[in-house]
C-alpha cells in the first residue's frame, strides 16, 4: 500500500488535490501528537497530515451534536470525519469546540463476586432498547448475565423512552452499587431501585422532575443524595428504610414530601426543607432515631401526622414559616402535659426546642398548643 504524507496549508488545496486523484473524499483524525491525518476512501490509501495552524477544533457540534467532525474555521463550519473518536478530543479557541453530547443511557456499576452464576442487572426489560456490557453491545437486552470475572462492571442502558425509568426496572438488584440517571431522564418510577441493598451512590440528573414511591425502599446501603432542583414531589415511601443514609439535599423546587417518605431512615442526622415546601406528608421522617435537627422553610403550611414520631434524638427543629403550619393531629414527638409545659406523657418533659420567628411565638403556641413549652423565638 502506497503511503504519502504532504502538508496543505488550506483547506483549498487540500481539496484541489483530492478533486484531481482517484483517492477519494478525504476523511480526518488525529495522530497521538495531535496532528490532523487525511485518510482517502478509495484508490491507494495515503496519509495526508495537516500543518498545526492549519485546523482549529475538532469536537462535536454542540448545535447539530453530530459525533466525530473537524472544524478549520473556529467551529463556524463542520466536516463530519466519521473517524474522530471521543478519546482524541482537544479543546481549541471557541465555544464549539471541545464539546461532547450528554450521555444519555443509564450508566450503572455491578459488584459481582460470583462468577458461576448470573447476576440480576434487570428486573423488566421492557423499558429498555439497548444494552452494552464492559463496552460490548449486546443483541438483546437481557435481566440477568453470568460474568467472567469478579470485580466492578459497567453496564449501560439505552431507555426505550429515554425521559423515563419505567415501574421496578431494577428492583432487586442486590449486586448495584452506583447509578448514574442521565440529564434527559425527567421522571423516576415507582419501585426503580426497590430493595437495591447494594446500592451505595446515586446521581440524579437535573432534568428529573417527579421520584416515585417507594423508588429507594431499602436501599441500605446508599449513604447520601441529592435531589435537584427540578423535583417538584418525593413519592409515598420514597426513601423508606435507607438505614445507611447519613445525608440528603432537598432541591429547591420541591413542593411536596410524600408520606413515609424517609421513613426508617435511621442514620439521617439533619434535614433541611427548603422554603419551596408546602407540605410535609404524615410519618414522613418516622423513626428516624438519629435525626437531631430539622429546618423548615418558610412556606410550609402544612404538616401530616406523626411526621416525626420516634424521632427521639431531636434537639432542635426551626420552623421558618410566619403562620404555623397547620397540624393533622400531632407531630409525634413528646408533648407538654396538659399543654402548659409541665411534661411529656411519660414523665418526662420534652428534649427538644421548637425555634419560629420572634413574632409569631404567640401564634405558634396558640396553634402547637401541645408544644407550646418547647417554643421559643429564633
């Protein structure tokens, strides 16, 4: 095979030349030392490099996200090479450049320590089209898969309709340990990670905009999370018996926490509601025994009842609303006996100070009449 290397100072001439050969339209890539190579696809196959101030960028087009282009022009204009891959990528002058689509499959990693029978990395299948394992596309997507080797494995999910995860679509799943749910993904389903007791990190995609109910129950492992700003609700029971779960940022375009939805969540210490909040669900953070304090936001006009029984290592809870939110029955904590302060059912007085704005002291004492002897001003 004939080899030839020239330097083309323009585009131009490189065009000029390959109009009078029989090589071809010309396609592009990058050699390791970031240099441009010109491969022909016919006749003899020679090289053709680019000098170094002979191209810009090459990247993907952030506007038409066609994969694998050259620009010569700053990223005004696109040659779709075919060849480029996403590893050879360079970052050049200009806000075209350099730029890679947003994955768009659900990208999860499996701890397998058995290699002699299959591992469960599906329980529906319908919900997706595709499936690639370590790299490898299969044929068909499939709920469970025997793998060669123990150790961490990648598998990536082409969803079939990719704003959604579908009802249960890995539930049960013991051997997931990270999820990662892409930007395009807006609503996450009932029961997705349902007993997922592997599970120790998760990230959320900003365009999530609803969590199902029960979509973390028992997801034992998972030790902290994020919900962004984008989710308007948490579902019924949503993060329901996460005992391992130390920490979890609420966005602040939540609206709604569904009741039970941290229920049993033992190892949660804080909480912070933000002020988007208007209802807080009933048992919404029962039996959570290691939460010792609780902000709530300004909105809040209401609370379920029992939202935070058993919660008995609570000292603080701050409740920023003006008007007291109103109250399904209790909060499930200790009481002032007889309402005037003098002890708890038990007992014992309560351990814990309700803290609300100075001027609504009297209101909120008038209306928690039960816990008027733990409120004090902020």
């Amino acid at each position: 095979m004939g080899r030839f290397i020239s330097n083309f100072q323009t585009t131009a001439e490189l065009e000029a030349f390959s109009a009078t050969t029989n090589f071809g339209r010309p396609h592009v890539s990058l050699t390791k030392d970031n240099s441009v190579v010109h491969y022909f696809t016919s006749g003899i196959i020679p090289e053709y490099q680019w000098v170094d101030d002979g191209f810009t960028c090459v990247g993907y087009d952030k506007y038409t996200k066609k994969k694998k282009q050259v620009s010569y022009d700053g990223g005004t204009t696109w040659t779709d090479t075919g060849i480029v891959s996403a590893v050879t990528l360079v970052e050049a002058n200009s806000e075209y450049c350099g730029y890679v689509p947003p994955e768009t499959r659900l990208v999860a990693k499996f701890n397998v320590t058995d290699t002699s029978s299959p591992t469960s990395i599906a329980n529906i299948t319908s919900g997706f089209s595709a499936i690639e394992i370590d790299d490898v596309e299969q044929s068909e997507v499939v709920n469970e898969y025997t793998f060669d080797t123990a150790g961490e494995h990648t598998v990536k999910y082409t969803l079939t309709d990719p704003t959604s995860i579908s009802f249960a679509a890995f539930t049960d799943c013991y051997s997931l340990t990270s999820i990662d749910i892409p930007d395009s993904v807006t609503s996450i389903g009932e029961n997705v990670f349902f007993n997922c007791t592997g599970l120790t990190t998760c990230t959320i995609g900003d365009g999530v905009t609803s969590i199902g109910s029960n979509a973390f129950f028992n997801c034992i492992s998972l030790t902290s999370v994020n919900i962004p700003d984008g989710v308007i609700s948490i579902g019924y029971q949503t993060f329901c018996n996460c005992t391992g779960l130390t920490s979890c940022t609420i966005g602040s375009g939540v609206t709604t926490i569904g009741n039970n939805a941290f229920d049993g969540c033992t190892s949660l210490t804080s909480i912070d509601i933000p002020d988007s909040v208007t209802s807080i669900g009933e048992n919404a953070f029962y039996n959570c025994t290691g939460l010792t304090t609780c902000t709530i936001g300004d909105d809040v006009t209401s609370i379920g009842a029992s939202a935070f029984y058993n919660c008995y290592s609570l000292t603080s809870i701050v409740s920023n609303a003006t008007n007291p939110p109103s109250l399904a029955s209790d909060l499930g904590l200790a009481t002032c006996r007889g309402g005037s302060g003098s002890g708890s059912g038990s007992g014992e007085g309560p351990s814990y100070t309700i803290y609300v704005p100075s001027d609504s002291v009297e209101a909120y004492k008038s209306s928690w009449s039960s816990y008027a002897c733990t409120i004090e001003a902020i």
